[in-house]
C-alpha cells in the first residue's frame, strides 16, 4: 500500500495548524449537537416506556372485555385461573404481577373537588408502590386500611386533606351508575411522574370493585412486570400464541393502519371496537403499543438530526472547500514541482481528498468525545421530581444511549460530505499544467 500520499496530506494539515483546527472545530461542533440528539433520542423511548411501566404496572398487560345483558361494553377479568395457566405454558420467566381496576372519579373534601383516576391496586402488598413512590406524609402501614387512598402532593394541596382525613368521591360503575364512596387518606406523596402522576390515584383494590360492580377476585387488567423492557414484545407474543392454543377469544395483535393517520395501537383498538361477541374476549398488548405516539416522537428526533446534519455540513462544507481552494492557489508551485517529477494527477486529486478525509476524521472524532463529555456532565444534574421533565428521565437524571452504527454513520456522513466540498478544488489542481504552475509567483 502507497503511504506516502497520506504521509504527505497529514503534513500538510499540520503545516496550516490554525486553519486545519478552525476547519476540524466546526465538524465536531456540528458532530457534538447531532451526536447529542441520537443519544437522547436513544434513551428517550426508553425512559418514557420504563416510566409508564411502573407507572401502570408493567411492561406487557391482558386486559377483558365482555358485554352486559343490556348491550353495554365493560371491562373486567372474572376468572384468570387460564390465564395463568397460559402464563406457565408460555415458558416465558416475569418478575411480578399486578391486578388493576380503574375508574374516573371526582374527589371531594370539604366544599374543594378534583377529577381524578383512582387505580385499584393490593395497597399493602405491591411492592412497586415502595420502589416508585416517595411519602412526604402518611405512612405506609396506613396501607392496611381497607378504604386506603394515596394522592399526589398536588392533590392533597389542592383539596387541603391530610392523613387520616376522610375523601368522598362521585364516580360511575361499570354499568354507568352513579355511586358514591368514602376514601381513608393513607399517604401523600411526591409528584413524581409529574403532570401524569398528578392525575393517578391509588385505592385498595377490593374495596374499588365493590363500588364500581365487581366481584371479589375480578379486576380489569394484569400488568406483568419482566426483567427487560425490551423482553416485552417476545412475551407478549408468547402469551398471546399460549392464551390462543387454550381456546381464549383473543382480539387480534396484528391490524395496522396503512395510511398513516393513526398508530398501529390504535388503528387495532379502533378496529376492536366494531367487533361485536359474547362471553370474555381478552387484549394482549406491551407499554411500547400504549406509547407508539412516543416511538413517533422519536423517528421525528431522529429525523430532524439528519436533516441539522445535513444543514450544519451544508455550511460547514462551503468554507472547506474555500478554505481548500485557497491552499490549492497558496501550493501552486509546490503542485507544479510534484507534477514535473512524475506525480500522476489522480495522485494529485488524492492528496487533497486524503487531506479533506483526516480533516473529517478527526473532527468527527473529537466532536464525539466531547458530546460523551456533556452528555456525562449532563447526565448528573439532578432534576426536581415535580419537573415538567421528569417522565423522560432515568431515576430523576438525564440518560443517553448512542447506539454504535448510529455514530459511525454520523462519521459517514461527514465523510462523503467533506470529500465532496474538496473534490472540485482537488480536480482543479490536479488539471493544473506543470509549466504553468511553475511559472505562478505568489
């Protein structure tokens, strides 16, 4: 392999020290902001799935769905001995479940209200609760309470109650009833999935269900919590191919929307509810189908950091490829004396586009390093709990993951786009006469 072409195109670069750094500064500055955007985009889906895991309670869920005797659609699971039965049969390994019943229900207390979600859960016994929720008054062996609720700081600030403080809230049953209830304040905690932890409320499980028309030990969804998040789609295909092989009515998991005016989730959910059946019919589904709007979000990200790529380079490449038109005026002479000892003029050509190779190398290199480097800085900041942000964060902080071929193709890109600025002044050189470079003075 000919080594003496780059040999000569890295000592080149480093004879023009101020402008080869200005050049290679402007390709990582660009390469730093796009490098900082894939990484957050990386981690973003993530971080909202993880966040609305816990939130919810799991990362895959079955839910049922039934019809009443007078027409009415409801929600609710009354057996689920095969549905645990399927579980097993799955082969597939989960780290807890979780029962959840849930209605809309105005909260009261003295003359002050609130709307709000109550999510029936086993209080005393959920050990996410403990893990995600931070008490800032009450206590959690208030849980064994049989009315038991637990609100948001938000929430209690908003209706003046403390612990111990008895709630009154006006919701509907499954079969669109109007029923009353009394809730024991058990704890107040910190806000800690922000805008959408302040709209979650937490009531026994048992307790919900007889006021909303459901028996003891029925319940509307089974959150399954796993391992990994990215384990979701496999087990909920798993359990959806075990629940189907046990003779469950299932709806289907695989409508899509091909227009595009809506996410595969809810062009399936849309498509459900024109079906029409009788007994129980189940849904299986993962947190990243509740959240494919986010998944949008993040194609949207990764989009529009190609596209400021694109742009920043645009200008980035117009003063290299100045900046290389100079040095090819400034190296006449030189260019003229290498052409008359035999240099070729591809070998020419070569040398500039080697010179403009390391250049984007190098830049890429260094703007790399340093989106690592604000990306670490960044990622020890703290973030206030009841922070806008706060549901896009890992555990209160900032995360980042740039995946490998991410960057390697942020390089790439970088490349080909440098190497286009430099060709026109590179073949320009290399058509140069040997005489009449010779001849130039500058």
């Amino acid at each position: 392999m000919n080594t003496v072409l780059p040999r000569i195109a890295a000592r080149n670069l480093l004879r023009q020290k101020k402008r080869t750094i200005l050049l290679a500064g402007a390709i990582a500055f660009g390469i730093m902001i796009v490098t900082l955007i894939n990484g957050f985009a990386g981690s973003f889906i993530q971080n909202v799935s993880e966040n609305f895991a816990y939130l919810l309670g799991g990362h895959v869920f079955v839910s049922g769905s039934e019809y009443t005797a007078s027409g009415r659609r409801i929600s609710v699971i009354r057996d689920d001995s095969v549905i645990m039965q399927a579980l097993s049969s799955s082969g597939q390994r989960w780290a807890s479940l979780q029962k959840t019943s849930e209605t809309t229900a105005t909260l009261i207390f003295e003359g002050k209200s609130i709307r709000q979600n109550l999510t029936g859960i086993d209080l005393a016994h959920s050990t996410m609760l403990k893990e995600r929720l931070a008490l800032i008054n009450g206590s959690w062996d208030n849980l064994a309470w049989p009315n038991a609720i637990i609100v948001s700081q938000s929430v209690a600030k908003k209706l003046n109650v403390l612990p111990g403080d008895t709630i009154v809230a006006q919701f509907q049953t499954v079969t669109g009833q109007n029923n009353v209830g009394e809730f024991r304040l058990a704890a107040v905690t910190v806000d800690s999935t922000s805008f959408i932890g302040s709209i979650m409320t937490y009531v026994q499980l048992d307790y919900l269900n007889s006021l909303i028309g459901l028996g003891k030990g029925e319940y509307m969804s089974l959150g399954i919590m796993l391992d990994k998040l990215d384990r979701s789609e496999a087990f909920a295909t798993s359990l959806y191919t075990s629940m189907k092989g046990m003779g469950l009515k299932l709806f289907d998991r695989s409508t899509r929307e091909s227009d595009g005016s809506m996410t595969p989730f809810q062009a399936m959910i849309q498509k459900q509810n024109s079906e029409t059946w009788t007994g129980t019919k189940y849904r299986v589904y993962t947190v990243d189908d509740v959240l494919a709007q986010a998944k949008q979000i993040v194609v949207a990200l990764d989009t529009g950091s190609v596209a400021i790529l694109i742009v920043l380079f645009a200008i980035v490449m117009i003063g290299i490829s100045n900046s290389f038109r100079m040095a090819m005026y400034e190296r006449i002479r030189e260019i003229g004396t290498m052409r008359a000892v035999g240099v070729q003029r591809g070998e020419i050509r070569s040398m500039f586009l080697y010179e403009a190779l390391f250049l984007a190398l190098a830049g890429a290199v260094v703007g790399i390093i340093l989106a690592l480097i604000v990306m670490a800085i960044l990622s020890l900041i703290t973030f206030d709990p009841q922070s806008p942000v706060f549901l896009i964060l890992k555990r209160g902080h900032l995360s980042f993951y740039l995946p490998p071929l991410r960057a390697l193709g942020n390089i790439a890109i970088i490349a080909v786009l440098t190497l286009v600025a430099v060709y026109a002044p590179a073949n320009a050189a290399a058509k140069m006469p040997p005489a009449e470079a010779l001849r130039t003075v500058k």
